[in-house]
C-alpha cells in the first residue's frame, strides 16, 4: 500500500525556495580582489557591486511577504525573461546581416 502523503505530495507543483544565499556570497566574491582586478582588466574600472547590493535588498524585501505572493513575483519574472536568442524569418535575417556586415562587400 502507498504512504498518502507521498501521494499527495507528487500532486503539489513545484514552489520555488527563496533563498538570499546566493545573493550574498555573490555580494561578498564581487568584493574579491579576484573579480575585481577582472573587472578593471576587462573594462577599465573596479566593479561597484550595485547591481549585487540590489538582489540581495529585493531578495530581502521579497522574504517579506506572504509565500504565495512570492510564488506569483518570481513565476511573472521568469516569464518576463527574454530568450538568449532571436529568432528571424529569411528576410529578417538577411536585412540584419546585411545590416551588421554588408560594409564589408562595399570595401573590395
């Protein structure tokens, strides 16, 4: 005979787990002198962490709120993520290409 929590519990959708963890140890590695001298390395000026301040604040401002809130916040922003890609028909692919490179024909 199957345990009927195990039962119920297959039925219940994935919740997600807010967990600031993340958001912290990225906060304290973007301190790192490792990523810092990245940063300048790459661009020319030390990171100001700003944008990890922010998570970690709206992390905490999200474990205010009720759970079901919290479930509504974070599937309407994993919605709102745009994919990496963008997808073109044929001719908006090739008006774009030639866009970005058609100077390159001009030049021979």
């Amino acid at each position: 005979m199957n345990n009927p929590k195990e039962e119920g519990a297959a039925s219940i959708p994935p919740r997600y787990r807010l967990s600031c963890t993340e958001c912290f140890d990225a906060l304290w590695f973007c301190y790192s002198p490792v990523h810092q001298m990245q940063q300048y390395y790459r661009h020319g000026v030390p990171d100001s962490c700003s944008e990890k301040w922010s998570a970690l604040f709206d992390c905490f401002n999200l474990k205010t709120k009720r759970s079901s809130e919290v479930q509504e916040i974070l599937e309407a922003r994993e919605r709102s993520k745009t994919h990496i890609w963008s997808y073109r028909s044929v001719d908006e692919a090739s008006s774009h290409w030639k866009e970005l490179f058609g100077h390159i024909n001009d030049e021979e």
